[in-house]
C-alpha cells in the first residue's frame, strides 16, 4: 500500500521544511532586527510554530484539506478522527498522516513570514491573535482553492509548492499589517541597520537547504518530480543571489552579505509555484527574474509606497511568488518541463495564473485588514513609544538577547 522510498522521503522533507521556520527564518530575521530586539523575533517565530501546530490539528487541516465545497472544506477532518492510522492520501503511496504533517509545515512557515512586516514595534499578544485569525480565515481557505480541489484548481491554476498559497497570502498580508500597524521610528532614512548580518546569513543559507523540503517535498514521491523541483530551486536561487551581488555592486559600489543572500531568498520564493513543472534553463531565466524584480520591489515599497514592510516580505515574498507563478505559464514548454495540460494553451494557462494570483491578492489584502481590527480591539496592536525605543526583548518578554 505504501511505498517506503517516498514515506521516507516525505518524513525528511517535513523536518526540513520545519527547519525553514525553526530555527532558519527566526535567524534570519533576528540578524536583521536591532540588537534588543532579536529574542522577540525568536519568540514570535517558535510562538506561531507551536500555536499554528494546535490550530492544524484542531481545524485548519480539516477546512484546507477536506472534501467541504469549491470555496472551504468541511469539519470532517478536525483533530484528525475521521483518519485511519493506515489511511493513505489520495494519488499517493504516503499515509495521509504524513500528508498532514507536511502540510503543517506550510502552515507553520506562511503566518511566519509575516513577522518581518511588524518587528520591533509589536505586541506579542497581537501576533499571537493575528496569527491565528489569519491561519484559519485566509491560509486555509486558500489552501483550498489551490491544493484542496477548489475552484482554482479546477480552473487549472498551478502552484506546485506555495507561489500563491504561501507567499501571495503572505507577502500582501504583510503589505497591510504594516501600513496599518505604522512605521518604526526613524523609517525611512533613519532606521538602524541589521545588528547581525552574519546570523542572517546563518539563517539565510539554513532557509536554502530548508527549501529543498519545501519544493522537492511537493512532489509527494521519491520521484523524477522531486528531483527536478530540487535541481531547479537550487539554480534559481544561486542565481538570483548573483544577480542580486551584481546590482547591489553597480549602484552602491558593494556588495553586501544581506543583499547577496537576500537575492538567495528571492530566488526561492520566485521557483517555487513553478519548480515541479519547469527545467533547468527555466530555472535560469526564474532566477535572473527574481534577482532584478525583486531587488527594484524594495526601494518601491519602502520609498515610493512609504509603508515600513521592514524585512521585505512583499518585496521578497510576494512579488516573488507572484513573478514565479506568471511566468510559469510560459516556461513549462521548455526542455525538461511538464508542458501545458491537454487543451490548455500558453495564453489560458496566464489567464488561470493571473486570475490565481489577483483573486488571492485581493482576498488576503481584505481579510488581513479585518483581523488586524480586530486585533488591535481585542488586545491592541503597537507598543508604546518608549518600549520600542528600549526594544521588545525585556519589555515583552523579560529576557534579553545578549547579556555582555
């Protein structure tokens, strides 16, 4: 009934995928904060790991991943009772249980990300509720439409391991909650630099390895699928990140460790709708996309939309995802990719990718602004002034990052 190969290989890539939350992104998002402020983002991130966990189990998985309709799916599968200890997930020879500890990762990973919009001047109650408000009423509904048999994907909209599901939802989320929320003092011209760009690239380069759970895991096999989705992500990635160190050189005269594997980060999230179905000079071309894109998305955010998304989740993240998901329609026809499905053409595949990536867009940009309202009802959502002057470590949580 099961395949041990692709158990196995499912297990590893969950503990990877795991690994991009705990510890690689709160590494790399703590190097990039201020000093007093690094045990705050480590708490932010194991916090939502631990609390998007429970949450998985008790109804997200269930609404994500049950029959329900075109739009959500049901309760059947809360808390996992109506599931076998032998069941197998459909199309697979994996059991469905390490199906959904995969998935968890994912939901782990995705209200994670966000934490990079409103550091250094956020409640920690705040995350906790706007955490979970978000994983249930926007992560799993759109898990949904693209993963759970929804309407996207019976529109043939495709995003092989998370360019939509992932990084659309969490990118434009964390365009909101930051315009919302305010910027820290001093943005934009006086900011602090990142206190400890060598734990970013710690976290940056631990995020690279994490990512081959992320897209080769997708395939669900210890398959040809997989293979290429881990040849295509590294090569991406790599050249991304040099793209990134080239024009990082030309405008400011040098290169930089946060920005090379910045560009590292964007080449990721870039492949990643695409890195089941495309080949490796496709992966070329992803790269060298998300190297340029994403490089010019952060001066605009941050200076012409003079919103403090202040590690560049929309920059990185949700232009990324978007740039991926797009061009994937065009690429799949090149050597080593899957082609268009039978009676699809290059021109309906952009319109069901474009669609995809708007309807998404929009919807997480609607219901991000309402849970934030509701957050900040409930418990409030900023820090008063002197606590974000002094730092969230001590403030929030009694403990201090460094003790010198």
């Amino acid at each position: 009934m099961f395949v041990a190969g692709d158990v196995a290989w499912v297990l590893m890539a969950t503990g990877l995928v795991l690994m991009m939350t705990v510890p690689a992104l709160a590494l790399f998002y703590g190097g990039l904060v201020r000093a007093n402020n690094l045990l705050s983002v480590l708490m932010q991130c194991v916090a939502i790991a631990a609390l998007a966990s429970v949450l998985w189990l008790a109804v997200a998985y269930s609404l994500a991943f049950a029959e329900g309709n075109a739009f959500i799916g049901d309760l059947s599968k809360a808390f996992l009772l109506s599931v076998a200890r032998d069941s197998a997930w459909p199309g697979t020879k994996i059991p469905e249980t390490a199906f959904f500890m995969f998935q968890m990762t994912f939901a782990i990973i995705t209200p994670a990300l966000i934490v990079g919009a409103y550091v250094e001047r956020i409640k920690f109650a705040a995350v906790l509720l706007f955490s979970a408000l978000w994983l249930v009423l926007v992560y799993a509904p759109v898990a949904h439409w693209v993963w759970g048999g929804g309407w996207l994907a019976n529109m043939g909209t495709l995003d092989f391991a998370g360019g939509i599901v992932v990084h659309v939802t969490a990118g434009v989320s964390a365009l909101v909650i930051a315009a919302m929320l305010g910027p820290r003092k001093g943005f934009p011209d006086h900011v602090q630099p990142p206190h400890a760009p060598w734990l970013t690239m710690i976290g940056a380069t631990m995020l690279w390895v994490g990512w081959f759970g992320f897209n080769a895991g997708s395939a669900l096999a210890a398959n040809h699928d997989a293979t290429m989705a881990l040849l295509v992500t590294h090569v991406s990635a790599a050249t991304a990140s040099l793209v990134w160190m080239i024009l990082e050189w030309t405008k400011f005269g040098k290169p930089s460790l946060v920005g090379f594997v910045t560009g590292t980060i964007a080449g990721l999230a870039t492949i990643t709708p695409a890195s089941g179905y495309v080949g490796p000079l496709a992966a070329l071309v992803i790269g060298v996309a998300a190297g340029i894109v994403c490089f010019y998305a952060v001066p605009f955010v941050k200076n012409r939309l003079r919103v403090d998304d202040s590690l560049d989740v929309l920059a990185v993240h949700g232009v990324g995802g978007a740039t991926g998901t797009l061009l994937l329609a065009f690429l799949v026809s090149l050597p080593g990719g899957v082609g268009y499905a039978e009676g699809m053409t290059m021109g309906g595949q952009f319109a069901a990718q474009a669609v995809g990536v708007g309807v998404v867009a929009v919807f997480s940009a609607v219901l991000t602004w309402i849970i934030v309202k509701v957050t900040k009802a409930l418990v409030g959502l900023r820090v008063d002034a002197q606590t974000e002057t002094e730092g969230l470590d001590y403030a929030e949580h009694g403990e201090v990052g460094y003790n010198l």
